[in-house]
C-alpha cells in the first residue's frame, strides 16, 4: 500500500513540474511566490473585514461597517506627507495572471484618495481612464469600491504603478488576487449575519411615554432591543447617556419624578437584558428641556427618554 501511495505521488509531482514547464518563463519559484495568499478575513456582527499585506508599505482594506456601504482604504506603515482631509491620486491597474493572456495589464483609471484623521488613506473617487484600451475599460466606468472588490473576484490583481507611500519598498505596489475569492466567502457569510443598523441611526434615540405614565411601550422595548443588540456587537461604545424627561402638566415636583421613573425603567429594561450598569449615567431634567411648544402635540414629544451613545 505504501508503495502504491509513493508512486502516486511521484507521478503527480512529475504532473506539476511539467505544467510549470509549460508556462513560459515561469519557474518553481515564482509559482510559490506567486501562489503565496496575504489576505485574511476578520468578521463580527458590526464589522467586516478583508485586508490584504503589502510587504514593506502597510495593509490594503475592504471593510463594511453595520448599515454602511463598502470602503477601501491603505493603512501604511509611514505616514504621508500629507495633511488629514488632502487628497492624493494614483493610477490604478487590473493585471491578469500569469497564465491568462500572459499576465496583460490594463488602466483601471486615476483614483483620488482623501487622507483621513488616522492617516489612512481612503478611496474618495474614481476618473475612468478613457486613453487606452477603451472597449476593455468601459466596464469599469463608474467604478467605485465595490467594483474594484469585484476585479479582484475575478481573478485580476490591482496595480498601483506610481503611488508614493514613502517607504523603501520597491515600485509597483500589487494587491494579489491570490487566495482573495477565499476570504471573500468569509466576508460574504460575515455579511449575512451583521446587524442591519450602524452608530450614526442610532447615537440619539428618543423613547415617547403617555401622559403621566413611566411604561415602557412595545415600541419603545422594540428600540432598546436594536440598541443593546448593536451595543453588544460592538465593543467600542465607552458611554450610554439617558435623560428623563416630562411634559408641564402637573407640579414640578411631580414632574421630575416622573421624569425619573421613566429613567430608571430605561435603565432597568437595559440592565436586564444585559448591558453593563457601569456604561450608563443617567439623569432626569424634569419638565425643564422641552423640545416642543406646551400644545398637545407638542407635549407628547415632550414626554421623553433621550439615549446616546458615545465612542
């Protein structure tokens, strides 16, 4: 049996050297180098992610935040001699590999990058460029991040030919698509199971009670709910703000209790379902931050629980 599996094996490593030999210029080495996959995948219920590490110069990212779209950026080693909120351009590539129509490159078109407050720079917009290869680049006007995702799907590496990332590192700088349809899957499952909101819908939410009532509604535990279901799925929440509120019917005194006891039913229905106590500092005004006039309409908003959350 041992003898069967070495002649096996013999012969299939004699398969693969001969279809090394056959790819012109190509040699044992370069298909290792070539093979070798610098993507992995990190994923959470808020946040997914696929990064890519170029030697020498940083991290290339595709990452999608909860109830936002597709981003790209380059997180490099040295910074740029750049201000946050400057813009650098670059013309960008898609190269075939070596063994589809000899590894032929062709312009994706010049790309603006804006750097932002972390010195990451960020994909801002696209310029098709129309000078060359014009039937091949009309699939890609238009393209944003999302399409670039896709050249990489397809099997093309994205070519930065003239970027400038001040570092040692030889130009020009490749995004593989080596093992990139591997971590996409990763990221495509991650995806279907990320929380449908993000930090910007839900940073202020108000919670509206009856008149001289601190109940929590089915609505307003519907709200909590997506608050404590985002809060847990993201760690990066440093503070949850709660201030009770009341309209001007009734005395002040009874107004700032019941303003409380609208607060601490909030902060009861959050404890409980899970969120730590130390997070929440909660306070109650009263009748004395009205948000609209003392008619009725105006009232109902008035009766309120205003939650905000902080990074």
């Amino acid at each position: 049996m041992k003898q069967m599996l070495k002649k096996f094996f013999n012969k299939l490593n004699k398969i693969s050297m001969l279809s090394i030999a056959l790819i012109p210029g190509c040699t044992f080495a370069d298909i290792v180098e070539n093979y070798e996959n610098k993507w992995t995948t990190h994923a959470s219920a808020s946040q997914c992610e696929i990064v890519y590490d170029i030697e020498g110069v940083g991290k290339a990212l595709f990452i999608k935040k909860s109830g936002l779209a597709l981003s790209f950026s380059l997180r490099l080693l040295s910074k740029l001699e750049l201000g946050a909120g400057q813009k650098q351009e670059w013309i960008l590539s898609a190269k075939n590999p070596d063994w589809v129509d000899s590894g032929s490159t062709s312009i994706l078109g010049r790309f603006s990058f804006i750097i932002n407050d972390d010195q990451e720079v960020v994909l801002s917009s696209f310029v098709p460029d129309k000078s060359k290869n014009k039937e091949k680049n009309n699939i890609f006007l238009n393209l944003n991040t999302a399409q670039l995702f896709q050249v990489l799907a397809s099997g093309k590496s994205i070519i930065f030919p003239d970027a400038n990332f001040n570092t040692n590192a030889a130009l020009p700088q490749i995004v593989s698509a080596v093992g990139f349809r591997e971590a996409q899957e990763k990221y495509q499952l991650c995806v279907t199971q990320m929380i449908p909101y993000d930090f910007e819908s839900l940073k202020v939410m108000r919670l509206y009670f009856a008149s001289g009532s601190a109940m929590l509604s089915v609505e307003n535990k519907e709200k909590l709910d997506v608050i404590i279901r985002y809060i847990s799925n993201d760690n990066s929440i440093s503070k949850i703000e709660l201030g009770g509120h009341a309209d001007r019917v009734g005395g002040y005194s009874d107004n700032r209790l019941l303003a409380n006891r609208r607060l601490w039913n909030v902060k009861d229905y959050l404890v409980f379902r899970g969120v730590t106590p130390s997070l929440i500092e909660a306070r109650g005004y009263g009748d004395a931050k009205p948000i609209a006039p003392q008619n009725k309409a105006g009232r109902a908003k008035n009766r309120r629980v205003e939650i905000k959350l902080f990074y």
